[in-house]
C-alpha cells in the first residue's frame, strides 16, 4: 500500500501548488496579508494495518492570534511556521462515503476519517479530496484570510466550525495592527471580561499594537 507521504506527494501536493500553498511535511499552507495563514494539516490516525485512515483539518492562522497565543515566546514562536494550535477558527474536512473509513458511523470523530487500502481505492480517494479541496476548502480558506470576513465568521460561526475567541477578543486580534490607538480602545472597552487573563489580554494588546506601529514605521 501506498504511504500517505507519497499519496499527498501524488495526488494533493499538485493541486495545493497550483492553488499558491507551500507544503511541508503533512501541511499546506496559504499565506494572506500581514503574516496571515490559512493552513491544512493531514493527521494519520491509525486504525487497521491495512488502511490508511487520517483526518484533514483546516484553520486560520491570523499573526496577532498566533502573537497572543505564544505571548511567552513569541520572539521565538514567529519563525516557526504557523500550526492549527494558534487557529482562530478550524473546521474539518469531511469525506464522502465512498472513501469514509466507515461511512455508516455518523459519530463524531469518526465520520471525519478519510482512509484508503481495503475496499478504498487510493486513486478514488486522491480525487475526492482533491475534487473538494479545490471546489470548497481552499476557496473557503482564501475567503477567511479576509480579516474582516473571519470576524463576521466568529460572530456567525458555521455548522462544524470551531472558534477559539469569544467576538470582543476576536475583533480586537484582527484589528490590532491596523487601527490608530484610539479606536483600539474602544475595541478593548468591548472585550468581554469573563475571563481569567482579560486583564492581561489587554495589557498585551496595548503591547502589541505599539511594536506593530514601531516596526511600520507610524
């Protein structure tokens, strides 16, 4: 059987290259503005020895959410490339029943397995992804780079999507960077308050908006 290395380099690293991603290792990445990233991870989970059985997961990677969640290392952090672990939002990617793992298991997670080997063609399995990568994940992911289309998304999240900020921190992290001092207060007036760390969250984007202010040169 195949490997899932080689069957990403044959039948989705074409696709995501002609799409404007980069890959490396099991994810494919596409860069927005402001050091944004749309990213698209492939998670093996092993299951039966002979099959490949993975998940797909999308997310969207915004700098100042990534700065936030790395606040402690972030001189360090913001050189790595950027992973589903500091996503705004993320979602997965569902398999169509003919390259489901076991497609009368409507549980969750299990209906979010891909797989190939056994009954699965590996080819058919390459095409479907590949047919739904390009006709509504990618389209999707470049369409939420919009900072301003991700924020409506956090306020009116779609059936499947995870959010990781409540809509008042959520604004503030897409607008940090880019919104004079002033009405990044009236941002911060906004942010909801029922959290541990607001207070520090606060401070941080203060922090935060006056480097990004420095480094451009306002």
């Amino acid at each position: 059987m195949i490997s899932q290395k080689s069957w990403l380099r044959r039948h989705i690293t074409p696709v995501a290259k002609a799409e404007g991603m980069s890959k490396k290792d099991n994810v494919l990445r596409l860069a927005g503005d402001r050091g944004d990233c749309a990213v698209l991870e492939f998670e093996p989970h092993p299951m039966d020895p002979s099959t490949e059985v993975f998940f797909v997961k999308a997310a969207i990677v915004p700098t100042p959410e990534r700065a936030w969640v790395h606040r402690e290392g972030w001189e360090v952090a913001q050189h790595r490339p950027p992973t589903s672990a500091a996503a705004m939002v993320s979602w997965y990617v569902l398999p169509p029943a003919s390259v489901a793992y076991d497609p009368d298991d409507t549980s969750t997670p299990a209906r979010r397995y891909w797989a190939y080997g056994g009954r699965i063609d590996p080819e058919e399995c390459g095409r479907q992804l590949a047919g739904e990568l390009t006709r509504d994940t990618i389209p999707r992911m470049r369409l939420l780079l919009d900072r301003d289309r991700l924020l409506d998304e956090v306020r009116a999240k779609s059936p499947g999507v995870r959010v990781g900020r409540p809509p008042g921190w959520a604004d503030v992290l897409l607008n940090v960077d880019r919104v004079s001092p002033a009405d990044l207060e009236r941002l911060l007036e906004r942010v909801e308050r029922d959290y541990p760390v607001a207070d520090e969250f606060t401070a941080w984007a203060r922090r935060f908006a006056a480097t990004s202010r420095t480094a451009a040169g306002r």
